[in-house]
C-alpha cells in the first residue's frame, strides 16, 4: 500500500505563491504537450492547492469579520459567539 501524501507542505505555502503555482499548473494543462500521467499528477497537485488557497481565504474572511471597533474606536477580535454571520 502506498504512503498517503499529506497536505503539510501545501498548507506552509504563503497563499499568493500558492496561487502563483496554481495559475502555472493550469497554464501548464491547457498546453496539449503533457501525458496522461504527468497531467493526472498536475491535477491532483492543483487541486491540493485550490483546497489550501480555498482554506485560507475562509480563515482571512473569519478574521475579517471577527474584527470589531472597540470603544476607542480600534479593531479589536471578538470572539466567535458574538460575531452574526
């Protein structure tokens, strides 16, 4: 049985380089040079990274609307309970 490749060294990956490689991985696909079994592979790697990138943007707009003007006036991060979705 083969090892299952964790997601670790995505999730390390600053999102604009995540996306950067993203970008290329589909560049590269769309080109008609790639056998089947290097196209599979570039598939599989930019999914991996789509869910990563996905996975960041959700954590930054919970950040974003956790944000909440304190009484001076300052962004401060409330906790979960109070934010209204």
């Amino acid at each position: 049985m083969a090892a299952k490749k964790t997601n670790k060294a995505t999730n390390e990956v600053p999102f604009e380089e995540g996306l950067k490689k993203l970008e290329s991985i589909v560049e590269e696909m769309e080109g008609d040079n790639l056998p089947l079994e290097k196209l599979l592979e570039r598939y599989e790697e930019g999914t991996r990274l789509a869910k990563d990138c996905q996975a960041k943007l959700e954590d930054a707009e919970l950040k974003i609307q956790k944000l909440q003007p304190n009484a001076a006036g300052e962004d401060e991060l409330v906790d979960d309970d109070s934010v209204e979705l």
